[in-house]
C-alpha cells in the first residue's frame, strides 16, 4: 500500500524542492532575468493527493490514485519551452542542425515524450536521494570521517557547522546538479573565499568521493555519494533544525 509512506513523501518534498531544483528537474538553467512564476503547491482532493512544481507554464507534478499508485508526470502548456537539437529552415533557405525550441506539432511528440520522460527521471533520482533513512545516515557517517590520502590528512564534514553546510548548499543548486560547476560558480556562491581557498574545498569534496570532475575540463558533477549527503544537509537544517528551534517539533 502506498498511502503509509506517501504522506511522508509529501512532506519531504514539499520542504526540500527549491525554485532552482525545479529548473533542474525541467532541464533548464534558472536565469537571474527570469520573471515568471515559480514555486510549489499541494491540493488535496477526496481521491489523491497532489504536489505540483511549477515554473511558468511548465512543471512536475506527483499524486496517488486512491492511494495505491504514484504517479509522476511533467506538463507544460507552452511546448516551445522546451528545446532540443533538430533541423531548421531559414528565412534564407539555408539550414543547419542547432538547438530550437520544439515545433507545436503532432510530428514534435516523440521528441517531447524523451524530453518530459528526462524530467521525470531526473525527478525520481531525487526523491530517491531524499526519501531512504537509511542510505541518508550511511553517507552522512561516512562523509564525517577523516580521509587519509597521498600522505594527506581531509578533514569530515560536519553538516551541523555554517561552514560546511553552505559548502553543500552552493553545489546543490539544481543548476550546478544538472550542468556541473567549476570553481569560478562557487567564489560567486561562497564571498570571501579566493580561488585557492575554493581548489582546497572542491579537493576535500573529490577526496570524500562527494563530487567528480569531467575528463579533460575543469567542471565538477555531484556524485550519487553527493547528492545523497547535500540532499540529506538540507533537509536536517530545513525540515528538523529550524522547526525545532521555532517549537515547531513535538517534544517527547
């Protein structure tokens, strides 16, 4: 049965999404001039449950069926949203192979159908990422101990200290899961910090197996050890520190 464990779900997720693990999700970069609406909404209904994430006319939602079926589906009203790599005729006449927006055509739904299953993927590994206890406390475990490596010492991380968890909260933003980091994102993400200081950090995050970098580039990939531990950061501080210090908790 589906429904002693949803509710759970539910709730995780409504605390952990964030505006740009939306963007994420839809495989999209959330742009500073971006000025449409975004955010998360719960409908509850006599036969399901409803969490749908939204970002301008496109989004993700999640919902039982009577509480015996998930189901996951990306919408949109404005398929041109999307975009993807196809053949373009020109006003010229010329035409090239490039990345457009896709065409309002029933000859456009397969290549849609890959796109919005793409969504719904990259939604599922995020849930799986948020939703195990039990894979959560072991990454958190190992993550804490001090690694030893090449006659080098790195320290564990605490994800309880400022330092660290703001560490974990710049390389979880969905557009740094999504489309990598290089150490230039995080100077911006992490003030005050000199690109020596930020090429120590990323080398304790590869040392604790919390990242990885991309053959022959300097960009940088959460790993699936990473997006467990940054997903499992913030939801200690956002769904149990912070209504714990606000009585927002029951105490025993």
């Amino acid at each position: 049965m589906l429904k002693p464990v949803y509710e759970e779900i539910v709730r995780t997720l409504s605390h952990a999404v964030k505006p740009d693990q939306i963007s994420m999700f839809l495989g999209k970069r959330l742009s500073p001039r971006f000025e449409g609406e975004m955010g998360t909404g719960f409908v509850r209904r006599v036969e399901r449950m409803c969490l749908r994430h939204f970002m301008a006319s496109s989004g993700i939602k999640i919902y039982d069926k009577y509480g015996r079926i998930l189901r996951i589906e990306c919408f949109t009203n404005k398929v041109g949203s999307f975009t993807h790599y196809r053949t373009v005729d020109h006003r010229d006449g010329t035409r090239s192979f490039t990345k457009a927006p896709v065409c309002k055509t029933i000859y456009s739904l397969p290549d849609l159908t890959r796109i919005m299953a793409a969504c719904n993927r990259r939604y599922l590994e995020f849930i799986g990422a948020v939703d195990d206890p039990t894979n959560e406390l072991r990454a958190v475990q190992r993550v804490s101990r001090r690694v030893h490596k090449n006659d080098r010492s790195y320290r564990g991380l605490n994800l309880f200290g400022e330092e660290d968890l703001a560490v974990m909260r710049a390389i979880s933003q969905g557009q740094h899961v999504g489309f990598g980091f290089r150490n230039k994102h995080l100077r911006d993400k992490l003030p005050g910090r000199s690109g020596a200081q930020i090429g120590r950090i990323i080398k304790r995050l590869r040392t604790h197996g919390l990242i990885k970098k991309v053959a022959r580039s300097f960009k940088y990939y959460l790993t699936a050890l990473g997006k467990r531990v940054a997903a499992t950061a913030l939801k200690l501080k956002e769904m149990f520190v912070i209504p714990s210090l606000r009585g927002h908790l029951p105490t025993t």
